[in-house]
C-alpha cells in the first residue's frame, strides 16, 4: 500500500520515507514528497534566520517559518495540481476557439496572489530545483499540461510509471522539432484520408462509407505507430476498429488495393467474392505487409468485425496472443501489438470495453499492451455525451487499470504523431495498455445519408464552417516555411491521380478476382463439410501410459486427500481394469493424446482448472505451499504446450479471446467452458456475429470448442440449459457442430476429430453435470483405442428383445438417455428401442436411415423425447427433419411449452421428468 501522510505518527516509516526522499525525491508518493519538500525549507529558513544573528523569539521565528513553508507548500501543490487537472484547461476540441477556463488553475484558484508572482521559487519536483520567478513557472506548466494535449497519469500507482511519463511529459519542450520530412509525411497522411473521402463522396453519391473526415489524425496516429515499431523490437500488429474511419485505414494504412475497394462500391459486386454470404465493405477485414520509411516489413492485420462496436475487441486480443505464440514472444510480448480504434460513445457505454481492459494484465490473457485509439467524435449517433455517460471523459473506464490517457486536438497532427510515438514507447517498455483519446468531429452525420442538423443543429454548424484539418495544417507548415503552397497542391495532385488510376484498372477486377476471389482479404478457405469417419482412436497402450501419468506427482507432494483417495484412486482403477473411464479422464485422455502428438491445448474459463463440480482438477495443489503440478504438462519432453487459465469472471470477453486465438491458432485445441450453461447468454453476441456466422460473411474458420454443462436436475432455471435451441436455430450452411453426448468415449473422439479433420468448424457441446460421476455413463479403453471413431448417431445396444418386435423409436440425446434406460429396464419394455442423436447438427441423416432401418415395425411411432420444455431444447429443430425421415409425424415426451427454462421447485422437477420419461413409452 502507498505510504500517505496520516501514517505520520509512525516514526519508523517517517524515517524510511525520509531516506527514500533524500535519495531520489519522486521515488515516494506525491504527498510525501510534499510534506518533506516543505519541512526541509522551513528548516532552511529557520537556519538562515539564525545565521544571520536573529535573536527573536522563539514565536516570531516560528511565525516567519510557517509563513515561508506555507508559501513553498503552495508552490508544491500548484505543482501538483498542474500535473493532476492540467488536462481540464487544455485545448484539445477542435471546435471550441480556445480552451475552457477554469478557475482551479487560475493565481487565485491556487492560491497565490499577483504580487507572488514576481518570488524567486525553487522546487526539487521540477527541473530540479532550478530557481525561476513563479510567473514563469506557472506559464511553462500551462505550456506543458494545458496546450493542445492534456495528460492524464496521477491516478496510476506505480511510481516507476509515474516518474517515467512525468520525465517525458515536462521533456517534452526540449525535444528539437520534428524534422521537415517527418512534418511534410503528417500532411501526407492527412491527405491521403481526406482525398480518399472527397473521391468517394463525389463518385459514390448516396453510399454509405462513414468517412473519418473530421478524423483524418487517426491515419497519422496509425502511421507513427508503424513508423517507430521497428527501433522497439516490434514486427507485428494486430487491429480491430469499428466502421468510423474503415475504408479509408483499409485503403491508406492497409493499403488494400483501390480498384478492389472501387469493385465493392459498384453495382456489379457480388459479396460471396469475398467470402460466403459476404458482408458490407467497411465490416471486411484485410491484411499486409507494409514497408516503413527505413525500409523494415511491418505485418499488419485488421480483423473483419460486427456493427456491434466493441464485440472485435476481445477477438484481436485473442488473435495478438496466438501470434505471440506463434512467434515464441510469451514472456516479453514486443513483437506483435494489438491496436484497437474505438468511437467515443462505445468505449463509455459497452461493458465489454471495461471486461477486455481487465484482461490486460491476466496471466492467461495479457498481449503485453494494447495501444487504444478513440476517435472522439463528441457524439454517439445522434446521442451528445451529457445524456451517453455519467464521467468527464469517454476514456475514464480506462483508469481502473492504471493506463495513462492522453487527451489531444484532432486538428493538431504533430501532437497526435507525439502522442502515437509516447504511446508505443510506454507500451514496448512497461508491458501496459494506454489510450490516445483524439478530440475530433464528424463532417457528416453518423453515416452519409443522415441529416446531423435534425438533432444538433449547433455542432452541424459549427463543423460546416470549420476547415479541414489538412487545410488547417497545410497553413501551419507554409508559416513554418516547411512547405509553400505549391509543394502542398503537387501533393495534392499526386494522390487524386493515384486514386484516379485505381478506377481505370477497375475494369480489370473480375479478371482478378477469376484469379484469386481471396486476394488480399483475411478469408481463409477450406474444403467442405463432410461426414467421413475419422479414427480418432489410440492405441490401448499408449492410453494406459498416458492415463498412469495423469496420476503422478512429484515427490514430498501434499495432495489434499480426498483427491488422491477417491479421484485418483478412481481413475488408477480404471486404468487398471480398463473400465470406468468417467467424463473428466476422457477429457484429459483425449488432452494428453493430442499433447503428445505435438499439438497444443487451452482451456480457458471460470474456474476451469478444479472445474465447477470438482470434476476435472487438471491442476494439482500442495496442501501446504499451493505449489502446482500440472500433470498434462509432465507427460513427455517434446509435447505441446497444454495452457489451461481461471478466467476473470466474464463470458463476452473470454470466449471472443478464445474465438480470437483460434483463428491465428490452427494447431491448437481451443476450448472455453461456461460455468453452467446458462451463462453463455451473456456471450451472446459473440455467438451470434463471430462464432456461428464468421465463416459465411468472412471465410474464417475455427476449431472453438464450447463446453456448455446442461441438464435438468431440479437446480431451477439459472442453472440448467445452455439453450440448445439457440444454436440450433443460428445452425446453417454446415456452419458448426452442435451435440450433446452421452458418453465420455464420445466426447474423447468429438476432442481429438476437432484437430484430425482437413477443415475446421467450431464445436459446441452440452457437457453433463449429474452424469460426470453417473455410474452408468461411463466408458472402457477399448472405445476409446485405436480403430476407433466418433459415431453421430448410436443405436440401441441394450434392447430387452430382438430388433424386429420394437414398435417405438425413441429418439433423445443427452442426460435424459439414462433416465429413459432406467424407466426400460424397471418396467421390462421390450418393443422400444432408444436411438442416440449425439451430433444433432449437421444431422447425420444417412446414418439415421441405416439405423431405423434394423426396426421395419417402428416406422410409424417416432417419439421425440427431451427434458427441456416444448419450445426450448432440440424439438423445434428436429421434428421435421425427422417426419421427412420417416414419412410420419413425430410425437413428443418433454415438458410444456414455457417462458422460464426450468422449475424452480425440486418437487415440481420430479413429477415433470417422471412424466416425460413415461410418456416417452406411451405418447
């Protein structure tokens, strides 16, 4: 904890602080510093008195000291002041003629008089001690904290970080003026945005773009931030960024080719070019690589993202760590940077903004920094920001962990290039995410076609008659004698041309695209979907090997015993007896399997590492130290990495991570595992805009897993479905697996074909809870040995009769299987015959035909039987595919249609899954 002042009385921490004060006055807090800086000038003052031969009274001494010490103590808080609030006199919207007033900062307001302006001042906390007047003191405070840039970084609680910002911050009018070149690229930059928007709004009338004209210094942000990488060990990075802005950083950062980007504007433009069912051009993603000015090749990346604003920003976090991984960078993380562009609005208001900047520094999810870039419009769609947040700034959610914000005038490109160069240079040395808040405007409304005047009449004004920031600069630099007007209209001239000869080769596209439909995107094509059976099975002795070291620890380590007396006394049973291999082992065999081949896994979310019924326990803890031993990463020296991470409590976050890893991460084994299903709802919009639909507007593959644990078990409505309906409903174009298994023998060869196939397709499983320790669901080593496959569908292998004299089917996946096994055998029925769907989607239907077909009699008598209630679970989905089927309709065993999941009374759920299992035989 930060030592403060009310700590005062304890002697041996004055003393210490004291010390440290002496050595380097900006090691302890401000405060302290304060006080010591104070103390020893009345000190000084004291000493000179008496030097001089002042005899007074000890009083009157006493009064002219504390006079002294309460004006250097002013001068120390004007100091601090500065540093803290300087931000909120700085000038930094470019639609207000100067900057605000305030009062806080004025002589009065810190508490000095006019005539102190005029005292000698000195003071240890600014440019050591160097003696100046306080008028020119405070002026040059002004000039540092109160320009076009304001600061934010005394918040931060690190005294490291504090003293390194400061030391650049008040350096900062030291630094000579950025070289003629460097002045001319920011025009440069500023033009090739602006004349990029002004082409298109004059050739595309109509469409929208949501041009960055107002914003044109992101494209200057985004170029210095290239530009220095090299010099900081940096090779990669990594973007996501909302529509604001898009095209243009497609086309002058990316440089994604125009006559590509004309293409999409046109009228003859098919989007499944692209990828699938395709998206609107300012969602496409796009990567390159781009050479720097000293002539280093930068890979830069920018993911395709949603209109949902900020749901990109746990994908790129995901996609810059398997990158890092990729490239051996896990303990520095210098080589690949995340940026990510957000609009003011959304950085306030969407949560998953505050959930992805508390991933920042979490073992399992740090990326080493984000840079974060606001295009700070003053304006969220129509909505102004007294009615969108509750805070001063857009960017105070970023406070929370520590990262210094910087406030600059969009109109001011030099300023937001220094802001861009401080940024990079604090990310590549503390490892931490910073936030460049560029103050700007929109020169149109939300998008092209909107009238901006309807709803702020004002600010429509104000921007129609506020010129360009091109122009703006263009005059700075013709003062400065940089360069004259004609140097700036050949420019000028330079870039329209080019934009002119993209339109010429526009001609040519389809002749291109016949070539590569893919080129340049981030689409990564794959064969098709097929059901061809892939053994996944592995050789009995290697599983044998594999599951005895799952039960090793190190030596003198202290297991808790429950663990090693009933979960690995279990599982050494089963070893060997070859038999009773539970969920939770099947996992971890199929894990280690993988692991052993070479290949990688990660399993990530709340409390994954025990798992939420104490099923899993990948992590062994001494009951004493709480060392760790990780049996999965102890199997063999030249096996893949197996990662496994406690998640901070999120679900949006953490699942686009993961999502965003494996689109980077082909040869590894992604899973993310909800605490109960239920609580995927709160995913939902990576679900529905990334996982299940990515592929078709985008061509982007991945193998996610989702473990969702399901099942009716009388625990109430939070803690029951995942809502299977509701994958089942976004299920199409073969976009994903969605199944619910009855057997760990399945889910071990569901987990290893997800690595085994020549394409990807997410997974999603409705994992058990009641079944993890269900004596029945259960498996033996030969299911899982080699010859062995994952079955779509399993039929009957526990009929009480012959095949031919069953005259129902009951059809069912999931936990509800062993309750109708059990209502079987109690009442001894012979004529029905239960079939599995354990991979519901894609419907394995030739299966299924060959299947029904050992049962001529029980074509007519089709029961669909769940626990779920009739307008939730699988039933909506299935009842037709299964009539097409069969020929007939399909009766239904479950529970009433419902507006909640489940009950919340355990003796209502009893009588409700008594009754469907009955039903299930009489319907």
């Amino acid at each position: 904890m930060t030592a403060t002042v009310p700590f005062r009385a304890n002697s041996d921490l004055l003393d210490s602080q004291y010390t440290d004060w002496k050595k380097d006055p900006r090691s302890v807090d401000a405060t302290w510093a304060s006080f010591f800086e104070g103390f020893e000038l009345g000190l000084a003052e004291l000493a000179k008195r008496q030097a001089k031969g002042d005899k007074g009274s000890t009083g009157t001494c006493e009064t002219l000291s504390e006079k002294t010490l309460n004006f250097r103590m002013r001068v120390t808080n004007a100091l601090l002041v500065f540093r803290s609030l300087g931000h909120i006199a700085a000038h930094v919207d470019p639609l207000s003629p100067s900057a605000p007033d305030s009062p806080t900062l004025s002589v009065e307001g810190l508490g000095f008089t006019q005539e102190d302006l005029n005292e000698e001042v000195q003071t240890h906390m600014f440019r050591n001690g160097q003696p100046m007047k306080l008028q020119a003191m405070l002026e040059e405070l002004r000039r540092i904290y109160c320009g076009t840039a304001g600061y934010e970084f005394m918040h931060i609680h690190t005294p490291e970080i504090q003293n390194w910002l400061l030391e650049r911050i008040e350096n900062r009018p030291f630094e000579p003026a950025p070289a003629a070149e460097s002045q001319i690229d920011a025009l440069r930059w500023l033009l090739e945005a602006e004349t990029f928007e002004r082409f298109l709004h004059r050739r595309y009338v109509g469409q929208k773009r949501f041009s960055v004209e107002g914003g044109e210094s992101l494209l200057v942000a985004l170029e210095t931030i290239l530009e220095n990488l090299p010099r900081l060990g940096a090779k990669e990075i990594v973007m996501g960024m909302a529509h604001r802005g898009r095209l243009s950083v497609l086309a002058n950062f990316l440089r994604k080719p125009l006559e590509t980007l004309f293409y999409e504007f046109s009228e003859n433009y098919v989007p499944n070019m692209v990828a699938g069912d395709g998206d609107v051009k300012y969602h496409l993603g796009f990567e390159t690589v781009r050479k720097t000015r000293d002539g280093h090749d930068i890979a830069v990346m920018l993911a395709p993202n949603p209109s949902h604003l900020e749901a990109v920003d746990p994908v790129v976090e995901g996609m810059a760590r398997a990158r890092q991984r990729i490239l051996g960078d896990t303990n520095d993380r210098k080589q690949v940077i995340p940026v990510l562009v957000h609009g003011d609005a959304a950085f306030a208001g969407q949560g998953i903004v505050t959930e992805v900047l508390n991933l920042s520094q979490l073992p399992g999810y740090r990326t080493g920094g984000t840079i974060h870039l606001v295009v700070n419009n003053q304006i969220g769609f129509t909505t102004l920001p007294a009615d969108a947040r509750s805070t001063k700034y857009c960017t105070d959610v970023a406070k929370m962990i520590d990262a210094p914000i910087i406030h600059v005038n969009g109109d001011c490109p030099l300023e937001v290039a220094h802001a861009a160069k401080l940024a990079i240079e604090f990310r590549q040395t503390f490892g931490r995410d910073i936030v460049i808040d560029i103050v700007c405007y929109r020169r149109y409304g939300h998008n092209e076609t909107d009238e901006p005047a309807f709803t702020q009449p004002n600010m429509a004004r104000s921007i129609a008659a506020h010129p360009s920031t091109a122009a703006i600069y263009k005059g700075v630099l013709a003062q400065k004698g940089v360069l004259d007007e004609a140097g700036a209209a050949a420019l000028q001239k330079e870039l329209e041309d080019e934009l002119e000869d993209g339109v010429k080769t526009l001609a040519e596209r389809e002749e291109k695209l016949g070539d590569n439909p893919y080129e340049g995107s981030t689409a990564e094509p794959q064969p098709p979907f097929n059901f061809d059976p892939v053994l996944t099975g592995v050789p009995e002795a290697e599983l044998k090997a594999l599951g005895e070291k799952l039960l090793q620890t190190p030596e003198s380590f202290r297991l808790h015993p429950t663990i090693s007396k009933r979960f690995l006394a279990a599982r050494k049973k089963a070893v060997d007896s070859g038999e009773g291999f539970d969920w939770a082992y099947a996992e971890s065999l199929a894990f280690g399997s993988l692991l052993t081949e070479g290949l990688g896994v990660r399993l990530s979310g709340q409390d994954v590492r025990r798992g939420t019924f104490s099923q899993r326990h990948c992590v062994f803890y001494d009951t004493e130290t709480r060392e760790r031993h990780i049996p999965l990463n102890n199997l063999s020296e030249d096996q893949g990495r197996f990662c496994v991470y406690n998640s901070l409590l999120s679900e949006a976050a953490v699942l686009g991570f993961d999502y965003g890893y494996t689109l980077l991460a082909p040869n590894v084994l992604i899973c993310w595992e909800a605490q109960f299903g239920d609580f995927v709802n709160g995913a939902q919009v990576i679900i529905d805009q990334f996982i299940a639909s990515a592929e078709s507007k985008w061509q982007r593959p991945s193998q996610l897993t989702m473990l969702l644990p399901h099942g009716y078990e009388g625990q109430g409505p939070e803690h029951s479905s995942a809502r299977l309906e509701r994958f089942l409903q976004l299920s199409a174009g073969r976009n994903w697996q969605v199944c619910n298994f009855t057997t760990p023998a399945q889910y071990f060869h569901a987990l290893r074909r997800q690595m085994k196939r020549g394409f990807r397709k997410p997974l999603i499983v409705m994992t058990p809870k009641s079944l993890l320790r269900h004596p029945k669901c259960v498996s033996k080593i030969s299911d899982m040995s080699e010859g062995t496959a994952f079955k779509e569908i399993l039929d009957d292998e526990n009929l009480l009769g012959p095949a031919e004299r069953v005259t129902r089917l009951i059809l069912c996946s999931g936990k509800v299987y062993y309750d109708l096994l059990e209502f079987r055998e109690e009442n001894k029925i012979k004529n029905a015959a239960i079939i599995r769907i354990e991979q519901l989607y894609p419907l394995h239907e030739d299966m299924l035909k060959e299947i029904v077909a050992r049962y001529p009699r029980a074509q007519k008598k089709w029961v669909w039987c769940q626990e779920e209630p009739r307008n939730m679970g699988a039933f909506t989905y299935i009842r037709n595919r299964l009539s097409d089927i069969s020929g007939h309709r399909i009766r239904y065993a479950g529970r009433e249609r419902s507006s909640s999941p489940a009950a919340g009374s355990k003796a209502i759920h009893v009588l409700e899954q008594d009754k469907l299992v009955e039903d299930a035989f009489s319907v």
